[in-house]
C-alpha cells in the first residue's frame, strides 16, 4: 500500500526522519531477498528520501549487489560527500560506463572536476543536466560548454530542463557567427 501512495503521489512526499529510518530497515531486509521486481517495488521506499550517514555506508558498501540499490546512490536528492567520494572511486576505475553521465553528475558541483574526461561533451552536457547543483549555476556551465557540434543535445536538454535561456543563447551564438 505504500509504495502504491509513493508511486501514485504527483510528487514523492518527503517522510519524517523517523519514519524514513524504519522505510530504510524494511528496504534493506528486503533488497537481498526478494525478485527483482520485489527490489524495486522496495526501492520506491526509499526513493528522493534523505538518509544517514550510516545508512549511505550502507548503499556504497552494497551498490554492486542490486540495480535498484546502484539507482538510490546515482539518483540520491542532493549532494552528499560519502557518494561524491564513491562516484570519484566509480568514475577514475571506470565501473560504471554505461552510466557515467549519472556518476560525472555526482562530481559536479561548482564546476566539472578537473579529473573528468571533456572528450566526450554531449556525456558532460549531460552530466551537467543532471547534477544537483542550482539551476543558474547548470545553466551558466552548459553555457559554457556549448558548441555548434553539441547544440542538438543542448537543445534536447534545454527542453528537458525547461530553460529557453539556453535556446536563446544558441541562437544568438549562431547569429554571431554568421554576422562575423
């Protein structure tokens, strides 16, 4: 019944700690034993909810064990060090390549770590999509990387991210370069 009001609720309500902390327990007794299809009904216990320090220990020491329980670290609400750290770890030993734009959005903060691999813009765009940094702050970064090359994922992205801003940007950057 619960995760039927998670799953159906226009938003994902935010619990109290308390209540969040026994969500937490029933998940983890039952992430290992159930089906898959089990895990992930489980997994929308604890979806966008705010965990302890402890209890993020707990995902990072298990993340390899479960795709619902990878999905709560890579998709966690805001930044937290403890999973910054692990997507560092994740991201420099390449763990995860299938993945990598949600682990470089792990890293994101103030700016693109120096560490991370530019090669691939239209994977940093985004990454820089989906970190959880303030909108004028991702704004300004997928700003500065665009380019010409890359304006069919910024494009995408700018819908996505509902930020016409990012449109007009292009447009006058491609104005500017035809005027010049």
């Amino acid at each position: 019944m619960l995760r039927a009001i998670v799953r159906n609720s226009p938003e994902t309500p935010h619990f109290e700690p308390e209540t969040v902390r026994l969500l937490f327990r029933i998940y983890k007794n039952l992430i290992f034993r159930v089906s898959e299809d089990g895990q992930w009904a489980a997994s929308v216990l604890i979806k966008d909810q705010l965990l302890t320090d402890d209890e993020i220990q707990w995902l990072v020491k298990n993340y390899k064990q479960s795709v619902p329980l990878l999905n709560r670290l890579l998709l966690y609400p805001e930044h937290h060090p403890a999973i910054a750290a692990w997507a560092g770890k994740v991201y420099r030993d390449r763990e995860l390549p299938d993945r990598e734009a949600e682990v470089v959005a792990l890293l994101i903060q103030d700016g693109i770590p120096s560490y991370a691999d530019r090669s691939n813009t239209d994977l940093i765009l985004r990454a820089v999509s989906r970190a959880r940094i303030p909108d004028a702050v991702k704004e300004a970064l997928l700003k500065e990387l665009s380019q010409r090359e890359n304006y069919g994922t910024l494009l995408d992205l700018a819908l996505g991210l509902e930020m016409p801003s990012l449109i007009r940007h292009m447009i006058a950057e491609v104005a500017r370069a035809e005027a010049a």
